[in-house]
C-alpha cells in the first residue's frame, strides 16, 4: 500500500503568496488607529507640540534631505514652479511647525455631538463625531502636504498613510522619519504615521485597492492624478478637484475694485487651485474696463489668452495678448496666464462657468445686490465669492487650521476640510432595558 505524506508547513506556505509590503503597511495603520481613536485631545496635542518641537531642531537633516530632491528635479528639467513646490528652506520648516502648533490649538471635533434627542419612547438618542480610521493620502510634489496631512489626521483620530511623488521621496522619508519619533517618544504608535513604501506606481495602485484596510483616499494634484484615483480605487475617495476658477466683473461694478480683485486673484500666487484662470466682462462695462485690466494684468506679467471681443478692445494696451481657443476655457494654467471673454449678460457668464468649471471658486465684482444674489444662487461651486478674491478658498483663511485639501465633490465633505472633514459620525442609543 502506497504511503501518503502530507505537506509540510513548509511546502504549503510556499505556494501563499506573500503579503505586500504596502498591505503590511496599511494593516499597521489599522492597528494603529484602533489605538489613537479614543485618545483625549490633551494627549493629542501634546503629540503635536511634540512634532512641532521636532521638526525645528531637526530642521539640517531635514533641508539636506530635500536638496537632493530638487537637485534630481533640476538635472531632470522640472520646472521652477514645480522646484518651488518642492523646496524646503529653514524658514519653511519653520512655517511648517508653526502650522502644526495651529492645529494643535484648534479644537477637537471628535466627541462632538451633531445632534440628539429623547425619543418618546425615553431612548436616549446622539449622533458623535468619530475619526474616519485609516486616511490614504496621495499628492504631487509638495512635502509640506506629509506634515499637514500628518497633523490633521492624528488630530482627528486617525492614522494615515502618505503616498507623496517619487520626485519628493527623500524629503518626505526625512520628515515622516521626524513624526514617527515625535509620536513613538509620547508613547503612542509610531505606525499612526506611516510612509507609503515603493517609488512606483505599483505601490499606488496596491494602496488604492486595500479596502477594508484603508478607511478612505485622498488624492492632492492635478487633474491627471486625481482621475486616476477616482476612476481605479475601489477605496472610497474623496475627490479634490483642480481648479479652474473665473472671476465675472459685472454691469454695475466698482472699476478700481474689480481691477484689484481680478490682480489679487490671478497674479498672488498663480501656481495655486485657487488662482483665477477666467476672466469675464460684463459687455456693458466692458470698454471702461478691459483696457485698465489688461495694463495692470501686463504689470503682472500675466499673458491673456482672449475672445475675439476682448481683442478687439486690446488695441493700445501693454498686455501680451493671444487667441483663445476652446482648450483654453477649461484649462487650470498654474501659471501667469488668463482666459479672457466679454459676455452679454450675468446668466451668459452664469452659464459660460457652468460649462467649463472645475467646481472650485467663482467670484463676481458688482455693486448690485440682486446681481450678487443672482449669481451665488446659480453659480454651483464649492465658494463663490462676492467682491473678494478667489484666493480666500483656503482653510487658512476661513480659520479651519491647516486644510487637508479642497473637496469640489458633494458627498461627505465639499470646499475646503478642516479637522471635522475628517470624521465621520455614529449613533449612540441610551435605553433602560428598551426592547422594540
């Protein structure tokens, strides 16, 4: 009678595949939440004066870090803009802490009761805040992101994983390495901040189909990265969008105000969401207007991409002005150059925003109550500004603390997402041996 052996342990884990190292990395960070959850605010913020503590005197290794990144970007041709994405200086870091002390300031929104009552039938009935559990971010070449990310998660309770740029790697290996000590130093886990591991897109495809690992992802970039991510994850994504913003001057606006507004939105810091790209004119206004406009867009330096109708009135200007083409109405440029049309009517610009918008910010200039009221009722943007700059759409400025990114989707979290953006909520029933 043949013998039958059975497998050694052996030869039977040989043929499991191995585990990747990105699901090992993302089961930690679930270990890891479950632990930092429940942790009061004090302790918290103790953590975070911590990092901030530890990003300043750890500023040499951390600046040394980063020049090899941008010396790589160099060689590689990247752009200035980007490099000036991408370098940390000293007084960057510094910058950096002092956000995180921010945010350690800011108050707390888990436990936060949404809403509650006494059913009649005597349960007692609270919907709370509660952190989201494990946050994926992935974001472009920006290594002040895997700070702020860091803080606003751990903050609201959750673990996070960071899945910055391969063009970033050495800066965000340097600074995730001085959170992770920051954390483990106050007693807490270290794998509550963790670095994505791997430089490939493979790593990011793996993390964004570990579901059931990974609570929710978050992609910070351009257009080309955040549709990837919302059309390949099967991890529930919160969609921050790019931002291809207008600014409208309307029939009844204030010239000098206008000019001011249209300047601060386009030319403050063009290599930003919440630049202006668009500009339409009013046709009524548009002959007063256009020529001041495009003088001080010159003494920008910004190039105007322009509608025959605005052309037609560049005649004398010092402005570098362009033909327009369809791609131009949709394009987020990051850079100094403007769209440009003159429209016959609001509900012409209403409509010309609601076909070529991102979603992000749209602004309009006038001194017409029900013009202003016009617009923010049909205008469906995250922001839509009334006599103020599109620059404002910030969690800065709207005293949210450091932002996590700005949403222009309209489930969960829309505009920008402070802390409270990253919780979700449950119900607590309170009974005395209540049945149904």
């Amino acid at each position: 009678m043949a013998s039958h052996t059975s497998p050694s342990p052996a030869s039977s884990s040989d043929s499991t595949p191995p585990v990747s190292p990105v699901v090992l990395t993302a089961r930690r960070a679930r270990a890891a939440a479950a632990e930092i959850a429940p942790l009061p605010r004090a302790v918290k913020d103790d953590v975070l004066l911590a990092i901030a503590d530890a990003l300043e005197a750890r500023t040499a290794e951390i600046v040394e870090a980063n020049a090899a990144d941008v010396a790589k970007a160099r060689e590689a041709g990247t752009s200035e803009t980007v490099i000036d994405r991408l370098t940390l200086t000293p007084e960057r870091i510094a910058a950096i802490a002092g956000d995180v002390r921010h945010v350690a300031a800011l108050p707390d929104p888990v436990g936060e009761v949404v809403r509650g009552s006494t059913l009649p039938n005597g349960i007692d009935l609270r919907q709370v805040r509660v952190p989201l559990g494990v946050v994926g971010i992935i974001y472009e070449a920006r290594p002040n992101v895997t700070v702020d990310a860091a803080a606003l998660c751990l903050k609201s309770g959750n673990a996070v994983l960071l899945r910055g740029s391969s063009s970033a790697y050495a800066s965000n290996t340097a600074l995730v390495a001085v959170v992770r000590d920051a954390v483990a130093g106050k007693g807490l886990p270290a794998d509550a901040v963790q670095l994505v591991p791997g430089e490939s897109r493979d790593s990011v495809r793996e993390l964004m189909r570990a579901r059931g690992l990974v609570d929710v992802l978050i992609p910070r970039g351009g257009a080309s990265l955040i549709r990837t991510v919302v059309e390949q994850s099967t991890v529930p994504v919160i969609e921050t969008g790019t931002g291809n913003c207008h600014v409208y001057v309307d029939a009844q606006a204030d010239l000098d105000m206008a000019v001011s507004i249209l300047i601060n939105s386009k030319a403050q810091r063009p290599s930003v969401c919440n630049s202006a790209e668009t500009l339409l004119v009013h046709q009524d206004i548009a002959d007063a207007f256009l020529p001041r406009a495009l003088d001080a867009l010159a003494d920008a330096g910004v190039t105007v991409h322009a509608d025959e109708r605005v052309r037609s009135r560049a005649g004398g200007s010092k402005a570098t002005v362009v033909a327009a083409t369809a791609e131009d109405w949709e394009t987020e440029y990051l850079s100094y150059d403007i769209a440009a049309a003159v429209v016959d009517s609001l509900d012409a610009a209403v409509a010309h925003i609601r076909q070529w918008t991102s979603g992000h910010t749209e602004a309009i200039v006038t001194t017409s109550q029900a013009a202003a009221r016009r617009f923010t009722q049909l205008v469906d943007s995250t922001t839509v500004a009334v006599n103020a700059s599109t620059r404002f759409t910030d969690g800065g400025q709207f005293g949210f603390g450091a932002e996590i990114g700005i949403s222009t989707q309209k489930l969960h979290a829309r505009g920008p997402m402070g802390l409270p953006e990253l919780t979700s909520t449950k119900y607590i029933v309170t009974g005395d041996g209540h049945i149904r």
